[in-house]
C-alpha cells in the first residue's frame, strides 16, 4: 500500500452551460494531469440540464483526465430530466467507493429528481457505514451538496434536509473528510476532527464576487491531510490545510 494518496478534487463543470469556460478547461485538465493524481473525485454537476448531449460532453471531458481511477458522484443538475438514469449507464453506481494508498472515498448521491434541494437518505447511510465502518485508514465522503452553510453563498436553500442525522453518522464513523461542490464557493469547515472541504466551481465563469474558479489538490497519509485550492484561471496554489490526524 502507498504511505501517501493524491486526490484531485473538482466540482461543478456545467459543460453546456453558458458560463462554461473552454480556457479555464484547458487549464484544469492540464494541471492536473501534471500533478499525476491517484484519484480524481468529481462531486457532482457535470451537465447543466442532465440531457443525452450533455452527458456526451461530460464523458469526453472527463476522458482527457490522464487518472487512474476516478470517483464521480450525481449533482442537483445531472439528475434534471432523468439523468440520473444517463449517469449510471455511464459512470456506473451512484454510491461508488474507492480505496488508493491509506484513504477509502464512499461516493454518495444526495440529488431528488428535478429539485435543487439535497436529501440524503437511509440507503445511503447503510452503505457508507457498511463501506467506511471497519475501514482502518482515513475515511472520506464525496456528495454534491453542501452539509454546512457556505459564507457568501446568499439565502440558504440547499442543505440535504437530513443532513443533521448524516453528519452524526460521520461523526460517530470517524469520518477525516467530507469532499462537496454545489455552491460554486470554495471553503473549509473543521466539525469536531472532520474537515468538510466545498470545492468551487472548476471550470464555468458563474461566480460570486471576487470568488475565482478553482478546484482542490489533497496529499493525504495516515498521519497528514495537506488540502491546496488551485485557482484554474491563474493556476497560483494556496495552501488551506496542513493537520496532523489520527487513524
């Protein structure tokens, strides 16, 4: 097993959607094909209206991603128009789980059909405790939305309805990592020993004020999460966590 696992984390591509940046695509998929990656986590939003095209697109983008594995996970928009049934014939199970170096990632589908709101749900709480319960090394989540409200983000609307009682079952999982999108927001939350990391958006110009696309770059051992949010326009890094954990 390796000591350490780098994981790409990006979020929100709205591939047909006006604001979708052909530059900043360029720029993200070059940079992280540089950094080589162990996994590439997708949380969620690829299209921006869950149409057959759409999900064309979003498959030939992923596809220039030169990674090993990659986790991809259902947001609020992939599931308009019975996407979610697009989604599984093309990225496979709503609740995929991959285990690279001494970190196990349970994906998890938080979307309702049609709705911009999050639920959760009881199935999804059996499989990540059946998935992250005996797993001994740093434990993560991906969903697509937010479980904690993001600042500068306007009215809170999105939130899964049970995500109170999902937060307790990661707490009491010993959960490290919740890895989300949603809000187009980058952000951190540190719940009890959980960090919750918001990705921006990676690759669309639909963005809050001074809020600049951007996607994460994880280096995780056993004893460290080192947490990076690369800007795609510029590509300058900045370092949001260095911590010491204990598994």
């Amino acid at each position: 097993m390796k000591e350490k696992a780098v994981i790409a984390h990006i979020s929100d591509i709205h591939i047909t959607s006006q604001y979708f940046s052909r530059e900043l695509e360029e720029n993200v998929v070059s940079e992280i094909n540089r950094a080589k990656p162990d996994l590439l986590v997708v949380t969620g939003d690829l299209t921006d209206n869950g149409h057959p095209h759409e999900f064309s697109e979003a498959k030939s983008f992923l596809d220039k991603f030169k990674v090993e594995r990659m986790l991809v996970v259902l947001g609020n928009h992939d599931s308009r128009n019975a996407g979610y049934v697009l989604f599984e014939e093309i990225f496979g199970s709503r609740y995929p789980s991959v285990e690279v170096g001494p970190v196990k990632v349970v994906g998890v589908d938080s979307t309702e059909p049609d709705l911009d709101d999050g639920h959760i749900g009881r199935l999804a709480y059996q499989i990540v405790k059946s998935e992250l319960g005996n797993f001994s090394g740093v434990r993560a989540v991906a969903l697509h939305h937010h479980l904690i409200p993001v600042p500068g983000t306007g009215r809170e609307r999105n939130i899964p309805s049970d995500s109170g009682d999902f937060l307790k079952l990661l707490s009491d999982l010993n959960v490290h990592l919740v890895l989300c999108g949603h809000k187009h927001v980058p952000w951190l939350w540190r719940l009890n020993e959980m960090f919750i990391i918001n990705a921006g958006t990676a690759t669309t110009l639909r963005l809050k004020a001074h809020t600049p696309p951007s996607f994460n770059l994880l280096t995780i051992s056993r004893r460290q999460i080192i947490v990076e949010r690369v800007n795609s326009e510029s590509l300058e890094r900045q370092q949001i966590c260095d911590v010491n954990i204990e598994v």
